[in-house]
C-alpha cells in the first residue's frame, strides 16, 4: 500500500497537468511554448535525478528517501498552485520534480526487494491497476477544477495521498536498510540534468528562435556533450548512477527500448489529445479529462490478472501484442474530426488502446526488473522510470516538429500517426529482444 500510494503522487500529478494546461495559459500566457515547459520541467529534473535517487535510497535507507519525497512534494506542490507567473509555475514544476524522483524508485523497490519471480509478476500487476487509480482521478478532478474553480486547487489534491502515505510510514515495522559502502555520484547527476536540460530547451525554443540561432545551437550541441559526459562518467564512476553493465543483460536493454517507444508513445497521444479537446473540439475541461478514462478502467480491472499470466506464461507475448493493438488503437483516433463526436470517432480507438495497453504494462515492467539481481531492484528500477520519463521528456520537446507547429485538427492526426508507429516498434523490438525467463520452481533438477 505505501509502494502505491508513494507512486500515486507522482502519477495524480501527471495526470492533472494535461487537463489544466489550457487554463493555465489563458491566464498565465505563453502558449504552446509554456505548455511544453509546464510539462517538461517537471520531466527534466524527473528523468535526470531519478537515477540518482537510486543510489540514494540505497545511501540512506527507501523509507527515509520516500518521508522526504514526500515532504518536498507537498511543498512543491503548494507552490504550484500559488504560482503568480509562468516563469514562478515552471521553476516550482522543477522541484515537484526533484521530489518526483524521490518517490517512484524507492516505492518500486519495496516491491521488487520483496517478491520474486511470478510472485513479483503478479505484485507489480495489482500496483499497476491501483496507480492507474490516478488516471482516473487526475483528470477528472483537474477538469473539475479548471471549470468550477481554478486550475491552482488541482495541484493541491496531493496532500490527501502524502498525508496517508506519512501516517503509514510512522506505523510501518519494516526495518529500513541501507546498502554500505555506496556513494551518490553528484557529477554525474549534474551532466545528465545539464544534457537533458540543454537539449530540451534546443527542442523546445526552435520553434520560436529558429535552428540557425546561436542560443539554440550552444544549447543544442552543449546538452548533447554533457550526455555524453555522463555516460563516459557511468564508465568510471566507483558507484555509478546508471551501471553500464546492466545494459548487458537481454530484456534489460530490449525493455528499456520498448519502454522508450512506448512510454514516448503514450505521452504524445494524451498530451495531444488533452489539449485539442479543449482548445479544438472546445469541450470543458472536466469532459475532456473524461475521455481517456476507459483506458485506465480496463488496466484497473485487468492489470492484475494480466501481470499474473505474464508471471505464468513470460512477457514475451503481451509485450508483442499488447503494443501493436495500442497502436491501432491510435490510428483509430485518426477518424477524429469537425465536427466533433466523442462516441463515434474517439472512442472505439480509445477503447482498443486501453486493451493494448494493460495487455504491455505490467509485462514490460516485471520483464525488465525480473531480470536483475534484487539487490540492484533500486538502480534497475530508477534506471526504467528514467528511460519512460525521458521519453515522454524528449517527445513532448518535439511536438512543434511533430504537430508543424499547432494542435489543430492536422496536427492532432500527425500525433496519432507518430503514436502509432512508435506503439508497433515496441512491439517489434520486444518480439525480437525479450525472452521469457525461467523461474528457479521451473528449472529442471540436475542429476547428483
């Protein structure tokens, strides 16, 4: 429960911000450009730290990582919604974010230190379905907000969850531990936020200053030498916040490629499809945070047994089919158009989407953390949810290139495109890379 709840936090937020994006920039200004932000720096520093939050549960113990996780959250939070500037609501993103990576590895790693095998399968498949709880709740209370309040009480909704969790922390029994002898790598964490950080703001201001301007190429050419410092840095490092040598083991780095494609994927489609609701198809904001609740429905209901199966049967499968229906699921949005009909245009391939992804989730994440040692549960998961929070970082950064420089109707169909073939790529890349691993209960007894 305190892995979920710890999780929750991190995923309400998520979810709220696409909803409110339109209001926030009628009355803060900024446009497209603010939107990007808005979500970007929040993924910036997100993506960046959650690496290193790895090493630094492991430093000073999950549970005391996830009390001030929490804590900062809240007042990051608080920030957010009193922001009286889109510069000020940026800033505070980026803290909501440091404070982001604090949460969702360590409460990962509470589930992967303790189960194992088609046990932890299963395990990761009910947090699955209970954190897509804030799928549900995240835009429809975001849209509640924006129509009948304001935008600023949707960021506020944290405190209940943070609350909860830090009562249930004070009562927990389980001891907290600490791995000895490991050190936080603060060099590198400034080359992966420096890298991440440049490149973004290259991907994101071209639109507005142009690819010839020297701020976008110093920008540009600066993030990418601070990434490759980083992992020159991973190479070297005594205790490195990404260790190179995991990317050694087959579904580790095939799943971080799925996760990438279809994590990238599933940002682009809902950030598109908040904003155009509201914006294009003018629906009220609660409507619109409506609309993609079939989605979370179907991986409430099922990711569980879903995440049981792939326990049973290996990932390989759900991680083929699973993104490959979602992706046409996405080219079933392209029947949108004006005027708008919600039933008949949105749904079906809302609907079809959902089913591909509860079928990927719970497979692709307990493919990728199944295959490493429990003892490195923390690292390995910091290392997924920074290539799922980059992803999403990366393509949100592109969507002025993707959409050509609106969200209109057009553009709307480009995203769905993009979606699409991303979503089918992922299901190629886990059909050719993953393998199905085989559980100790399964192996063949060795003659003695």
């Amino acid at each position: 429960m305190i892995a979920i709840l710890s999780s929750l936090v991190s995923f309400l937020d998520g979810t709220i911000v696409n909803v409110a994006l339109p209001a926030i920039t009628r009355e803060l200004g900024g446009g497209i450009t603010t939107q990007q932000w808005v979500v970007d720096a929040y993924l910036i520093t997100l993506g960046s730290l959650i690496l290193v939050a790895g090493s630094v549960s492991d430093v000073y113990g999950r549970i005391t990582v996830l009390r001030v996780g929490l804590v900062a959250f809240g007042i990051a939070s608080l920030a957010v919604g009193l922001a009286p500037t889109a510069e000020f609501l940026i800033i505070a993103r980026a803290v909501q974010g440091i404070a982001g990576a604090l949460l969702v590895p360590s409460s990962l790693a509470l589930i992967t230190s303790n189960f194992r095998g088609a046990a932890q399968a299963k395990a990761i498949g009910t947090w699955t379905g209970m954190t897509g709880i804030a799928m549900i709740a995240g835009p429809v209370i975001g849209g509640l907000c924006v129509d009948f309040a304001s935008w600023r009480f949707a960021f506020l909704v944290n405190v209940v969850p943070i609350a909860v969790t830090l009562v249930l922390l004070m009562i927990l029994g389980q001891k907290d531990v600490r791995e000895r002898g490991v050190s936080i790598d603060y060099l590198g964490a400034a080359l992966c936020t420096l890298g991440l950080g440049g490149s973004v703001f290259a991907l994101i201001e071209q639109d507005r200053l142009g690819w010839g301007s020297p701020v976008i190429i110093v920008s540009l050419v600066g993030g990418i030498l601070a990434f490759a410092g980083f992992l020159l840095r991973q190479r070297f490092a005594r205790d490195p916040m990404m260790p190179l040598s995991l990317w050694k083991v087959r579904n580790f780095w095939s799943g971080n490629v799925a996760t990438a494609l279809i994590y990238g994927a599933l940002s682009l489609n809902f950030f598109a499809l908040g904003v155009y609701l509201q914006q294009e198809a003018h629906l009220p904001a609660t409507l619109a945070g409506l609309a993609a609740i079939p989605v979370t429905m179907i991986m409430i209901v099922f990711s569980s047994r879903v995440g049981a199966l792939a326990g049973r049967f290996g990932p390989r499968l759900f991680m083929t089919i699973g993104p490959i229906i979602a992706g046409f699921g996405a080219l079933l949005l392209l029947l949108i158009g004006d005027p708008f009909d919600y039933w008949w245009q949105a749904l079906p391939g809302i609907l079809v989407f959902g089913v591909g992804m509860t079928l990927t989730v719970a497979p692709l994440t307990s493919a990728i953390l199944g295959a490493i040692d429990p003892s490195r549960s923390g690292i390995a998961s910091a290392v997924n949810n920074a290539v799922s929070r980059v992803a999403g970082l990366i393509v949100i950064a592109m969507l002025a290139v993707i959409v050509g420089g609106s969200l209109d109707l057009d553009g709307l169909h480009r995203a769905f495109t993009v979606t699409a073939v991303m979503l089918i790529l992922g299901g190629i890349v886990s059909f050719l890379g993953i393998r199905n691993p085989v559980y100790e209960a399964e192996r063949p007894a060795v003659a003695s």
